[in-house]
C-alpha cells in the first residue's frame, strides 16, 4: 500500500461524508447510514495504508511522498 492508497481512501471518505450529510438534510436516513458506513470502511483503510507507507520512512521522505501523492490525485481531477 502507499501514500496514493491512503490519500485515495480519504478522498472517497469525504464524498461519503458530504453525501451522508446531504442524505440527513434530505430525510433520507437509511442512505445517510449507508454512506456513514462507507465513510468508516474509506477512513480505516487509509489508515491501514498510511500506518504500512510510514513505517520505514523518515519525516523528510514521508513529507515528500505525502506531496507526490496529493498531485498524483489533482492531476487525475
């Protein structure tokens, strides 16, 4: 897993969110649980794959990987 999985992973849990948001605003309750649980699935994959990307990485090399991955997501927007 890298740091693109992981920011990919987080990406997805904000759209999870922000749907979730607009189920509960809409009274949609069920869809709004649906993505809730989408969300938590996203969020804890990133975190699988940010705990696996920065275990052998020193701060500088993570910090430099963190910004490749986050231009590797814009570019594909």
């Amino acid at each position: 897993m890298s740091l693109e999985e992981a920011a990919r992973q987080l990406k997805m849990a904000g759209h999870d969110a922000q749907v979730a948001f607009d189920c509960v605003g809409l009274g949609d309750l069920e869809r709004a649980q649906e993505h809730a649980l989408t969300l938590r699935a996203a969020a804890d994959a990133a975190e699988v794959a940010l705990s696996r990307a920065l275990q052998d990485m020193t701060p500088d090399q993570a910090q430099a990987e963190g910004e490749r991955a986050v231009k590797a997501l814009e570019d594909v927007v």
